[in-house]
C-alpha cells in the first residue's frame, strides 16, 4: 500500500512536469474559493482535524497541529 | 524586484490579483497585500452515539459530547505582515471508556467510567506572518489548558513559489511541550493511577504543491512526527489475565504521514472537486489509509454547497488488544479503542452564503467506525467504537482598510470594471 501511494504520488507530480506551463492569465480558475486548499470558516479545518485525531491514531499532514489534549 | 514598482496596466493587475490567490496560498485571506480584517465565531456540539447493550456492562451506555466555541480573529498590519488569533473554548461531558473484560462467551465487553466526566479546555493560538516576495514565513505560539491537562506548543513555517509561481514549496517545524494531573492521581481510591507526568513531541513537514492544467493542482507532502515522555491513557485500564492494570504504551513514538492533496475546477459546472489522500504508518506497528472527496458547488446569490465523504482504516498496535489472557513480555497494555483495528465512513454536507462583507455556514457530518469498514479483515475489534455526529454553525465578517499608500508614487486604483480582488501589488520587472 505504502509503495503504491509514493508510486501514485510521484507519478502525478512527474505528470505535472510533462505538461504545459500554466501561464498567469491562465490561472483565474486556480484562484476561485473554492479551489482552496482549507476550506470553511473560522478554523473548520482545524476543529475538524482536532476531531479526528482525538478518536483516530493517525496525525499529521501539509501543516502544523495546536497544542495537545487529555481527550477521553 | 522593488516593492515600489506598481502594477500599471488593468489586464496585469488582475492576472497578478489572481496569481496572489492561488490555492497554495491556503485561501483568499492569505494572498499577500491583504488588506482586509476578518472576525468570526463558530459553535459546533459533538456528539457521541450510545454504545448497544450487548456491547456494555449493562448501563446506558451514553458516550461523550463537546460544545465548541471558536473565536477567530485576523488582523493585517501594513503591507507585509499579518496576525491571526483564535481562541477556542470547550466544555466536555459524558462518560468514557475505561476498560474492556471477557463476558460469559468470551466476547468482549466495554465497561465504561462510571461517573460522568466534566472538564473544560481552553485553547489560545497566536499566529505572525511576514509576506515575502517568493513566499511566506510564521510564527506560531499556543497554550492549551484543561482541568487536568496543560500543552505549550509553538513552530515555524515557511513557504517559497518558484517556476514563476507553478510550485510552492512548504515547510515546518513545531514543538510541544505536554502536562498532565490526572482528576484523584495517586489516591486512595486510585493508587495506580499516576499522579504527575509530561511529554515531549516534534513535528516536521514538507510539502510540494504543483499547477498540472489551469484548472488543476495537487500537493504532495511527508510529515513526520517523534514523541518522547508519557503515551499512556491515565484513566484506561486493561484487564491482563483477571486483573486491572494501568494502561501503559510504549514511552515514545515516531509517526510519519503520507499526504495528497488534488483540487480541479469544473468551469461548465462552476464546482470544485477536492480530493485528499494519506497513508500513515508509526513504530507501535500501527498503519492507516484515508481518502475524502468533496464537491464544492458554487451557486447562485452567493450560496455554496460542499457535501463531502471520509473514509479512513487502521490496523491495530501491535500490543494492543482488547483483553489479554496471559501477561505480556514487555509489559504494554492498551485495549483503548483508538488503538484497535477498525474502518470508518462519515459524511458531511456544508451550505455556506456570502452576504456583503458577511459569510455564514453550517455543517452536519455523521461519522460511523466499524470492523466491516475496513478493507482488512479485522480480528480483535474493539467494543467502544465510536460513532459521532457533529454540528456547527459560523459566521465572519471581512472589512477592508485603507490601502497603504505606495511610497514613492502615485496611487493607482484598479479599474471598476475589474474582477475582484483587484489590488495594487508589485510585479516582477
């Protein structure tokens, strides 16, 4: 599994080498909202990820947690 | 490149607007010559479901709940810099798992903890971040406190575009430091129950984000994480071979994460697809997989609509067990659920509405873990899986302050018939 997701991984950011640059007024899409890459309000996305993680055993990800908890 | 240099012509104002906007910047408060102050609060209550009889010592079975309040807070501060505040108040209470014993058959039962829990945490982030001319660099500093748990935590982290913004590199490092006085720790009625203990943890990451077609980018990133002190669950028990012993993990652990991350715009559909992928894999033996995908489906008046599904597995640690028969070698008891192999579906749906300088939103998301979920057979499931669902509500209010005159030169406003945001920001020469 593990191989298969660097396999996969990598071999989408290769794709994106091969293709053709994406020029600045071409990127008006890449700019909307709802391309973000945390979306919601007010730290959903942190309430959200504190929520996993305190009943899940993995953690980590593209950014830093808060600090921890006693979380029953 | 001078930041005095002013972006003159309309078309290369915009294209620099939306540029400055890209997802790799983490969203439109973040492009850099922000000029806008955004507040927000947000409730969410979290609920867990009651566990079935047949799976308890013949209570209820009511779980835990949480009431969240979130106050957010950013405030940019002359061209360059920006500072964010959130403050994050929560009251828990229910009961908890606290050990799981052989029924009749030999099924496993959850007993839950008796009393019902009541604490309080409070959590106080800060955040300085400095806009470069290739990227982003931040401080963050915060402080988490419960009745019986107290957490510092800081960090750094970095962001640098390159290939004339088609790649964003990210990076940081963070550190926290962990308290615990566990409610009755060393008393009579609990004496094996520690009274005092604390731990360390790192984490590292970095990430690569990259602009595939004008409607498509993904980011690849590795995480790394190393906790060193006390990993134990200070109420748990684990019943060893007719007797209760304190629950006792290993006393560090390195966790590393896995992650992807794709967004892709349909134009004729004015919808996003979001979908983001991890696998995660730790020194206790313990591996997962999660994938969620999200639509986000932009409609008329300013209404937004996000339904999403989360699926996520786990293998169990490689001491864990429900019960145990005989003693083991090393000493290592955990049968907290968390630990046990399991597979968990939720879904979620968000409506989000833009008024003026107003944004409102509410969410449901219904969460469900069981073996079955899993693609891996699982043996030895836990009794105390949890299912939960939560609900939230938020509101924001963005208002912008007067932009900062450029020094040096005249002042130039965008043209009306510009798309917003439209700012004056310097250009490469």
């Amino acid at each position: 599994m593990k191989t298969k997701s660097l396999l996969l991984a990598g071999a989408l950011l290769l794709a994106g080498c091969g293709l053709q640059p994406v020029q600045p007024w071409q990127r008006e899409d890449l700019a909307r909202p709802e391309m973000a890459w945390e979306r919601g309000l007010v730290e959903e996305g942190a309430i959200r990820s504190h929520t996993y993680q305190s009943k899940e055993a993995a953690i980590g990800g593209p950014a830093l947690g808060g600090g921890g908890c006693g979380c029953n | 490149m001078s930041k005095d240099r002013i972006a003159t012509s309309p078309a290369l104002l915009a294209l620099s607007a939306a540029a400055a906007a890209l997802p790799g910047y983490s969203g439109p408060a973040q492009a850099w010559a922000d000029e806008s102050v955004e507040a927000g609060y947000r409730y969410s209550h979290y609920q867990e479901a009651a566990l079935p009889a047949s799976a308890t010592n013949g209570g209820p079975g009511e779980r835990y709940r949480v009431d969240s309040h979130q106050f957010h807070w950013l405030q940019p501060q002359g061209e360059a810099w920006d500072f964010k505040t959130d403050l994050m108040l929560e009251t828990m209470s229910g009961a908890s798992p606290w050990y799981v014993a052989p029924g009749s058959g030999g099924q496993a039962i959850q007993v839950l903890s008796g009393a019902s829990i009541q604490d309080r945490r409070a959590v106080l982030q800060g955040r300085a971040r400095q806009h470069l001319e290739q990227g982003r660099r931040a401080l963050s500093l915060g402080i988490s406190k419960e009745d019986d748990y107290l957490a510092y935590s800081g960090g750094v982290e970095a962001e640098w575009d390159f290939n004339q913004r088609r790649n964003t590199l990210s990076a940081g490092l963070g550190y926290s430091y962990d308290q615990l006085k566990p409610t009755d720790g060393g008393s009579a009625r609990f004496p094996d129950r520690i009274a005092k203990a604390d731990k360390d943890s790192f984490t590292a990451y970095a990430g690569l984000s990259q602009v595939l077609t004008p409607q498509t980018v993904a980011q690849l990133a590795l995480s790394y994480s190393y906790s060193d002190g006390y990993l134990s669950d200070p109420y748990k028990l684990a019943y060893v071979d007719a007797r209760l012993l304190p629950d006792n993990r290993p006393q560090d652990r390195n966790q590393w994460a896995l992650t992807g991350r794709l967004r892709h715009y349909l134009r004729s559909l004015q919808a996003a697809l979001h979908v983001d992928a991890r696998y995660y894999t730790d020194s206790w033996g313990l591996a997962s997989d999660s994938l969620e995908v999200a639509w986000v489906q932009k409609l008329p008046a300013d209404w937004r609509l996000t339904p999403s599904l989360r699926w996520y597995q786990q293998g169990h640690a490689n001491f864990y067990r429900p019960y145990y028969t005989v003693a083991r070698e090393d000493g290592y008891y955990s049968s907290d659920y968390r630990l046990s192999a399991y597979g968990a579906l939720s879904g979620r749906i968000a409506a989000e509405k833009s008024w003026r300088g107003f944004s409102f939103a509410a969410a449901v998301e219904a969460y469900e873990s069981d073996g079955d979920l899993a693609l891996r057979a699982v043996r030895d499931e836990s009794p105390g899986l949890v299912d939960f669902l939560v609900v939230s509500a938020a509101v924001s209010y963005q208002w912008s302050l007067a932009p900062p005159a450029p020094r040096g030169t005249s002042t130039l406003q965008p043209e009306p018939a510009l798309p917003t945001p439209v700012q004056v920001i310097p250009v490469t020469p």
